[in-house]
C-alpha cells in the first residue's frame, strides 16, 4: 500500500509542470490551432519537438515564433504573431512543446 501511495505522489509530481504549461498554452489560445499529438490548423506539438530536437537555439527560435508569428515552415497557413505572450511565457512554452513526445 505504501508503494502505490508513492508511486502515485511520484506521478502526479511528475506531471504537473506538464499540466501547468497545457494550462498556459490553453490560457494564451494556442490550442486553437494546436494540439499535443495531431494536426490542427498548425502542427502537432509532437511533430515540431521531433523536427526541433537536434536543434541547439530552439527554445528560443520558438519563442520568437510564439510572440511574432512565422510563415512557410509548416505549410502556406502562417502562424499570426501572439503579443498577448510575454518573452518568459513564451520561452516556457517552447520548452514545453519541445518536451512532447
């Protein structure tokens, strides 16, 4: 019983950094257009960690991206700039979607 109780802790501890940045990408309306594990407007969170993960600068690739927006790496649909995202939340939630699996 006290292993499953601390496996549990362990888990839960585990994924609240990862429900908290869900919580802020979903605050900041990324969702809109984004999903964790499939294709929506833009990509799939998943498939932008696959093709950033050898890439040394891409938190902070991304979280220019985030604030100011992009065009032509993921097909003609651009991504509009977000000013309502500050450059911390925006590094936090590049580190996050480069953390998807």
């Amino acid at each position: 019983m006290k292993r499953a109780l601390l496996a549990a802790a362990l888990c839960v501890g585990c994924a609240t950094p990862a429900l908290a940045d869900l919580a802020l990408a979903t605050s900041k309306n990324c969702m809109s257009c984004h999903a964790v594990d499939r294709k929506v407007l833009g990509p799939a969170f998943k498939d932008v960690a696959a093709k950033y993960k050898d890439n040394k600068g891409a938190v902070d690739q991304l979280a220019t991206k985030i604030m100011k927006g992009g065009s032509g790496v993921w097909g003609p649909v651009p991504m509009p700039a977000n000013n309502q995202v500050s450059e911390a939340d925006a590094k936090k939630l590049a580190a996050w979607v480069l953390s998807t699996k």
